[in-house]
C-alpha cells in the first residue's frame, strides 16, 4: 500500500529532529502547497493545488519549527517551517524510487 511504503521511506530518510513517521494524510495540493524561496531570490511552488497528497507535520525536536512531509508516487519532500507555514524550507525534495 502507498501509504505503508511512504511511511517507511520518510523514516529511511532518518533527519534529525523529525523522529518516527506513524501516519500520513491525505491532504488538498492547495492547503499544503507552499511557496518556497530558491538561492535565486525567485519562489517555486513545488504541487499542483488540484491534487491530493500524503502529508503530516511534526514539531521539531528542541525547536519551536515544524518538519511539514508530503509525498505522492513520483516524489516526496520534507520541509521545514514556523507557525502558519513561515519562512518554509526546503530540507529534502526527492524523486521515489
């Protein structure tokens, strides 16, 4: 099930502060679609605002920031971000598989 295998891949990724990943899920493109900044000073959004996706936040370990996971068959990325989505950081972007 996809679920079952994001779950195991977001954990393979073992990033420091997130800790253990037990549940994603399903969120609209457009709730978790964030804008986030590149070294160019331009801003990307990175999913399609009319898709569903697997997602999850977690708090931060020791941090008042919060890790936001989503992921669909082709791709998955970890962010980092303060309260209401601020200052999003990109902490991983992969392709699956």
């Amino acid at each position: 099930m996809l679920k079952d295998e994001l779950i195991n891949d977001f954990n393979a990724l073992k990033i420091e502060g997130m800790g253990t990943v037990t549940d994603l899920n399903i969120l609209s493109g457009a709730y978790i679609n964030l804008s986030y900044p590149l070294p160019s000073g331009e801003s990307v959004k990175l999913w399609d605002d009319n898709k569903t996706y697997f997602g999850n936040q977690m708090h931060k370990e020791n941090s008042e920031r919060c890790y936001g996971l989503v992921a669909d068959e082709n791709f998955m990325l970890v962010c980092e971000y303060g309260d209401d989505g601020v200052e999003p950081e990109i902490v991983i972007f992969k392709r699956r598989g």
